[in-house]
C-alpha cells in the first residue's frame, strides 16, 4: 500500500480518482446493482470491469486515516494510506465510521497531489 509521497508520484492513478465519490455511493453503484437504474445519474455499472477512484476517512480509531480505495463489483483495493492530518480531525471524525472527505480535506488533498496551484 503506498503512502502519501508514493502517491504523489503516481499521475495516471491522480488522474482517475473520482473527486466526488462517496462510499454510500459506491456502495450502491458497486453492491447494490438493483438500485442504479432509478437515479438516472449516468453511472451504470455493466462489468466487474468497470471500477472507481476514491478517498475515504477511517475514524474508527485513532490515528485516524485517509485511504485511496479502488472498487469494482467484486473487491474494494485499499490502494494507498497516510495519516488524517490533525487539523481536520475535529471536522471530520467527530463520530466513528467512514466518511468522505469533506471540503477543506479535498482542498488540502488535491494541493499535496498537485492539482492546485
């Protein structure tokens, strides 16, 4: 799994992370097929092929931490993991579970990636 300075390196993997992903939605695109059809959103998941990019925030324990998931139908790939820096933690872990990341952690996120100036 790689860290956040492994990512950093990583500009084809930065360039398919969907920004907007959240794992109840990936939850119901990935597991719960049934359901896709009747939001009429765009997103149709047709093969264990098709797969998604995205962050999630693991507050289940301290430290708490940030992960590049990668999911299909059939697995999610924890693809990278690195430390929640401290700052955010009052915004974002005030209850346990799994978040997505929320504005100003997407913000400081995308700076560390490079996507911002």
């Amino acid at each position: 799994m790689m860290s956040l300075e492994e990512l950093k390196k990583e500009t084809d993997l930065i360039d398919e992370i969907n920004w907007d992903m959240t794992p109840e939605e990936a939850v119901r695109l990935y597991l719960e097929w049934g359901n896709n059809w009747a939001r009429g959103d765009g997103y149709v998941i047709r093969s264990k092929g098709d797969y998604t990019t995205y962050f999630v925030v693991n507050c289940w324990a301290r430290p708490y931490f940030i992960y590049l998931i990668r999911r299909n139908s059939d697995e999610a790939q924890e693809l990278a993991k690195f430390e929640l820096p401290q700052r955010f933690e009052k915004d974002v872990c005030e209850l346990k579970g799994v978040y997505a990341l929320d504005p100003d952690v997407k913000e400081w996120l995308k700076k560390e990636l490079g996507m911002l100036n």
